[in-house]
C-alpha cells in the first residue's frame, strides 16, 4: 500500500493480516480464496478470520459454493466472518452466527453536504466540550503509544491480546497512507484515548481503539470518532464502519451516532470430534 496507490478495496485482504496470526498451508492458500489465519484453538487445527481482522478479505466475484467445499476439506475448525451486508447462507453442518456493526452513510456528491449536520447535536456539543476541557487530538505513527492505550483498554475488560503478535502488525498498518491514527492528550500532555483507521474503497473502519479509564473517555472517544470520519468525508468515502461490538453498552454508544445496524455473518464449522473439547474450553464459540 505505496503512497501513490489507490484506496485498497479490502484492508483484510492484505496479506499482513494472515501473518500477523500465521500462515495457512500453501494448498490452502492457493485453493480457498478468503483469506484466513491457519492457527491452533485450544490445540485444534483451525481455519480462522485472522486476530484483529473484523471480517475476511471477501472477492466481489467469490463462488462461494466452490469456497465452501473447499473449507469443508481444510481443517477440523473453520471460522469465516464475513463482510457486513455479505451472506452466503450455509446449512449444515455449518453454524451460522448473526451479528452486526454499525455504520454511518452520507452522501459527499450532495451539494448541500454539510459536514457538520452529519453527527447528532449532542455529539458535536461534547466535541466542543472537550476541546473547553483542554483537549488535544493529534495524529500519530507512534506504534508504542497506540499499543499501550489498546493494552490497557483490553486488560480493563479482562480480555487476551498477545501484544508480541499485535506489535509487527501496527508498525506495517501505521506505515500505509491508507489509514489514520490519533491520540487524545488531557490538558496536561498525557496520553488518554488512541483510535486507528483503515480506509478502503467506500468504508472508513474504526479498527482499533484503546483509552486510559477517566471521566472524561467519552468525550475523547466522540473527538476520536469525529477524526475518523472527517478523514473518511476528505478520501470521498461515503460510510463509516464503527468496527461492530458484542458489548451492549459500546453497540448504544455507536448508535447515538445516528449509525445505523448492518448485519454481520459468522459461520463456523467444527468436526464432531473436537466439539464436545471446544464447548468447554471456549464455549463462547457457540453463543449465539
């Protein structure tokens, strides 16, 4: 992703995504055309969306009968999350999970486009608000910083990061001209709130985010959220992809943008051998 190159039409279809968690038997490569992770769950063999890839690189033109066949011959686990908007409908014996993101659409071919009549009016009051308080949002290539926001933010929430594999992954995605990264500093300097972007052929996506718990993180996200989509409006991108979240309060947080739910599909196909194993190791596998 070289300066002078246009917009990516899948930042997931980048092969950095499939190294950043290992990298599939080259049969499996040249035979399956998503682009999946080949790694171990719990010590099974497994076909998965890549860690910190919302979704897999999905062709425009994929057969996905043919794609399925073939992933239904690769490995004893196989989970495929799909672009949002995207289905295939498969039966048995795959498992099908609806989930959802949320996105934010206008239209920078109106004349009367008005940039600031595109967020809610609370949103833009506490955009002002931060900016009173001493806030600062500026833009970063630092992979140190960005990665010490989202490590925080994610042992907060008690949940794994392998900050070892995340590190190698940052320091290419904060080199491409086609994403933006920022900062939040409190009034006194200090790192509160970092948020990444990729841009892509007609989405921008918030794809990491990482913070420094205080009363004022909220107003640090909507500054951060407000970045992004400025951004997206200057490239002529038309929708803003939130990255989607399993957490209730972060998924109302999203809507009071005024974005709307697009579903989001996973399927996942497990051997009967290895189900009884990953219900108990991993059941949240199987929640749906």
């Amino acid at each position: 992703m070289n300066a002078n190159s246009p917009l990516p039409s899948s930042w997931y279809a980048d092969p950095i995504w499939i190294s950043s968690g290992g990298e599939m038997d080259s049969e499996i490569i040249q035979a399956v055309s998503p682009h999946l992770a080949d790694v171990r769950i719990k010590g099974v063999p497994s076909a998965t969306t890549p860690a910190w890839a919302l979704h897999v690189g999905w062709p425009e033109d994929a057969d996905a009968e043919e794609i399925r066949a073939r992933l239904e011959s690769s490995k004893p686990l196989v989970i495929i999350d799909l672009p949002p908007g995207v289905d295939v409908k498969w039966g048995q014996p795959w498992i099908g999970q609806r989930r959802h993101t949320r996105q934010l659409h206008w239209d920078t071919t109106d004349a009367g486009f008005d940039l600031e009549e595109l967020l809610p009016a609370h949103r833009l009051k506490q955009i002002r608000k931060g900016t009173r308080t001493g806030l600062k949002v500026e833009s970063t290539r630092d992979v140190d910083r960005v990665l010490a926001l989202h490590q925080q933010a994610r042992q907060r929430k008690q949940l794994s990061s392998n900050e070892g594999a995340l590190r190698p992954l940052l320091e290419k995605v904060l080199q491409s001209p086609h994403q933006s990264a920022y900062i939040v500093l409190s009034d006194e300097g200090k790192d509160m709130a970092s948020a990444v972007f990729l841009h892509e052929r007609g989405r921008t996506i918030y794809a990491f985010g990482g913070q420094v718990r205080s009363k004022l993180s909220g107003l640090a996200s909507v500054m951060l959220i407000d970045a992004g989509i400025r951004d997206a409006v200057q490239r002529e991108i038309s929708c803003f992809d939130f990255g989607g979240s399993m957490d209730p309060g972060v998924d109302k947080f999203y809507a009071e943008f005024g974005a709307e739910k697009v579903v989001k599909w996973r399927y996942m196909l497990c051997s009967w051998w290895a189900r009884p194993w990953l219900r108990l190791m991993r059941p949240d596998l199987f929640r749906y």
